[in-house]
C-alpha cells in the first residue's frame, strides 16, 4: 500500500499536480454526484406523488361505475322479485278458483263415459293441454 502510495506522489510531483488540487477534484466530484442524486430523488417522488394521485382519481372513477352498475343490477334483481310476486299471488287466485270449481263440481254427478268424451271433445278442439 506505502509503495502505491509513493508511486502516486511521485507520478503527481513529475506531472507538477498538487495533491490539494486532486482532493478538491474529488470533493467537486463527490458533490456533484450528490446533487445529481438529489435531483433524481425529487423528480421520482413527484412521478410517483403523480401516479398516486391519477390512481386515486381512477380508483374513484371505477367506485363510480361500480356503484352505478350495482344500482342497475339491484333493479333487475328487484323488478324480478315484483314479477314473482305477481306470479305468486295469481297462483293463489288460481288455487282458490280451483277449490271452487271443485266444490261447485262436487254437488254434480256425471257418469265416467261422459267425462270421458267431455275431455276427448276439449282435446279435439285443442282447449284441453296437458
């Protein structure tokens, strides 16, 4: 290392540098490279106080737009539950007419043959479905 070290002062002394001159030089360099740093450092924590911030803005947006598809969804599910319902209660008016015509039918005492071809005659006429 002692060795290295004279070379260099000897090759600096033949060249007519002073070693202050070479110190400062790196100092000057040094700086430099921190200010450098520094600058790089601020630029990229404003990209990414920018990209931050534009996240932000298209998370709200797409809050927006979830909020407003899942409006349009709830109304589907609810105009379906109207129509079940609807379709509910005129199954219930069904059931009650059914129990009518079942007991206004009750009192009647028809004999098979003619059920029979009461059934065949609707079937003809395509009023009977199955």
């Amino acid at each position: 290392m002692e060795s290295k070290r004279a070379a260099l002062m000897m090759a600096l002394e033949a060249a007519g540098i002073d070693v202050k001159d070479i110190i400062q030089d790196a100092m000057l360099r040094h700086r430099a490279l921190n200010d450098y740093e520094e600058t790089q450092l601020k630029l990229l924590r404003e990209f990414e106080t920018a990209k931050s911030e534009e996240n932000r803005r298209i998370q709200a947006e797409l809050d927006t737009l979830t909020a407003q598809y899942v409006a349009r969804i709830q109304v589907n599910i609810d105009e379906v539950a109207e129509q079940q319902d609807a379709f509910r209660s005129w199954q219930k008016i069904k059931a009650q007419e059914a129990a009518a015509i079942t007991d206004a039918t009750s009192f009647c005492h028809v004999p098979d043959a003619t059920l029979d071809n009461l059934s065949a005659a609707l079937e003809r006429n395509g009023s009977l479905r199955r």
